[in-house]
C-alpha cells in the first residue's frame, strides 16, 4: 500500500478485506488513491471500518467518516457479497432475502451514501462488481444471479439519472475469479470447466481490479455500462 497525501484521491471499497474487494483496493492504492475499505471485518487500507453493508445507516456514516479523516469522496466500489449454489427448491425465503439485501441493497447503500457529495461537487465515479451469472445465468444460481441481475438493471437507471449531474455510474461482471468465495471443489475449478473456457482459466482477482480502476480513472465515456472480464465464459 502506497502512502497517502493530502491531495489523493480518495475510494471507498466495500467488501475491502478479501477477495476481489482486497484486490480493488489494493490497485488502486498503487495507483495513488487513498482507500477506505468497508467490511465485516478489519480492511487494513488507510481507513478500515467495520460495516454491514445492508445496514444504511451504517455505510452512510462509513462514507461520512471516510470524507471527514480523508477527503472528498471520488469514487466507491461496491464488491461486498457471498455466493452459494443452491437448487431453486431449496432456496429459502431467508435465503433469497439475504442475497438481495448484500447485493442489491449493499450496492444501493453505497450509491445513497455517496452519490449525494459527488452530484454537489459535480464529480465522481461509482462502480457495482455484479457477476456474469447475471448476464448468461446458471444451474443452482437464481438466487444470486437475481439479486446481481437486479443491480444491473439499477446501475443502468443510475447512470442515465446521474450521468448528467456529472457521476458515472457501472458496473463490473466478473466470471468465476481465484479467490476463495471459491471452494476447492467448486464445480467452477473443474477441469471440465475449465477447459470450456476460451482462455482456459479462472480470472485473477488483479485482472478484476485493473478493470475496475480502467473504469474509475480512463473511461469517462462509460455510463450506465456492465464490463465483463470473464475468460470467454460469456462472449
């Protein structure tokens, strides 16, 4: 992790203790950014807070906290989630609830925390990691694949509502990625699996990182658009 200065900019990044939300921050603190990670658990970056993601109060007073100990917020990715799969009948109303309140509601908190400074400064990017699930579906991934297809069709309304008051808002869809949301025995670290992939294995979480941060710092262009580094699994 690079230093911090006065005049860096500065990211929150939920789900900041592992995985791909460790690997976001982590970019993006090489890069120069000061980063506030928001989890459950410890983060270590220049500020870690310990947040519930579904709780709204909590991450809005996570953002206010990041913005008064580091400065304005520039830009905040929502990575925060879990996976698990599960047949249809299996899934359970709590089940089903409890996907939708991480993902959905998690990345809905962090655009109400922080999307309200960026519009009064006329700046900022917000970034969701949802999944490519959501765009070509699974066996035993309704659940998820609804409550990350959910924050796609959100993050295309976002971006057209709040693109003209200067925030980008989009999203992320990584495919099956190393880290260990993954089991060991994953179906998706199969050989069979992988061997229908394109490229031929799993992406890095790094590989997500550098697209998320491709996204915050050079894609002006981009609003309102879901980018999906996923092996080939869907082209």
């Amino acid at each position: 992790m690079t230093d911090s200065t006065a005049d860096a900019p500065v990211a929150v990044v939920t789900g900041a203790a592992s995985g791909i939300g460790a690997a976001i921050a982590a970019e993006l603190c090489d890069r120069g950014w000061q980063v506030a990670g928001l989890d459950l658990r410890p983060s270590g970056w220049h500020l870690s807070l310990v947040v519930d993601v579904t709780d709204p109060d909590a991450v809005r007073q996570a953002v206010q906290a990041a913005a008064q100990q580091l400065g304005p917020v520039q830009a905040a990715v929502s990575a925060a989630g879990h996976y698990a799969i599960v047949p249809v009948a299996d899934v359970s109303a709590s089940d089903w609830l409890r996907m939708l309140r991480v993902h959905l509601g998690g990345f809905m908190n962090v655009v109400r925390a922080s999307a309200p400074t960026m519009v009064e400064r006329g700046t900022g990017s917000i970034v969701a990691i949802t999944s490519e699930l959501a765009i070509g579906g699974g066996s035993g991934d309704s659940h998820y694949a609804s409550a990350k297809g959910a924050i796609i069709g959100a993050v295309r309304s976002l971006g057209a509502e709040l693109a003209p008051q200067g925030v980008r808002v989009n999203a992320v869809a990584p495919g099956p990625t190393d880290t260990p949301l993954l089991p060991s025995d994953s179906p998706w670290r199969e050989p069979a699996y992988l061997s229908t992939l394109p490229v031929g294995r799993l992406a890095a979480p790094e590989e997500v990182a550098r697209t998320v941060a491709f996204v915050i710092e050079d894609a002006d262009f981009l609003v309102g658009e879901i980018i999906s580094p996923n092996s080939g699994a869907v082209i």
